[in-house]
C-alpha cells in the first residue's frame, strides 16, 4: 500500500466514523476520488485543500462538518501533513430534516 493510498483510507475510515455521517458522496459535477494503482476511495481526494464529500443524518449540519474536518486533519497531522481541509456537505438524509421539525 501505498502513502498516498494509506492517507486516504486512514481519511475515509476517520469521517465514516464522525456520528452523522451517512457516506462519502462522489461529488459533481466530476468525480471527487482519490486513486492509486488497483484502485480509489470515492469522496476524498488529497489534493490543496484535501476535499472530503459527504452524505450527512444530522442538522444543524455545520457541527457535523466541524468533526469532520477535526477528525480529517487528525489523521494529516499523523501523516505530516500539513494542508487545509475543505468538506462538502452534498446531501443530507430526510431524516435529519425531520428531525428540525420536531424541535420546533
């Protein structure tokens, strides 16, 4: 395995992990991935910034984003690696829209 591979599986398992999270999402309208020889991991590409899309259950969304980009630059910092993060929120399950609805 390679570093570049590594860092991005390291990135994918860390935001699959953040409660809230439902999936990577591959982005548009291009593909967001990273990909190395054998294969890819759809939704985080490391570029400057490091892209990370996703699919998300909760609301207010921005918290959400926020551990991810904490959990994200967690697992940079262990790599050393020192660029920013950006992450897209491009869906968000009707669950979590419910879940405004109630509180109100």
């Amino acid at each position: 395995m390679t570093g570049h591979e590594s860092i991005a599986r390291a990135v994918r398992d860390a935001v699959l992990a953040v409660p809230g999270v439902v999936r990577l999402t591959p982005g548009a309208p291009m593909e967001v991935s990273t990909q190395f020889p054998g294969g890819k991991v759809v939704g985080v590409r490391l570029g400057d910034p490091v892209e990370v899309h996703v699919a998300v259950d909760r609301a207010p969304v921005v918290p959400v984003a926020e551990r991810i980009r904490t959990a994200v630059r967690e697992v940079l910092d262990r790599a050393g690696e020192n660029r920013p993060v950006e992450v897209v929120v491009d869906d968000i399950e009707p669950v979590a829209l419910t879940t405004i609805t109630r509180r109100r």
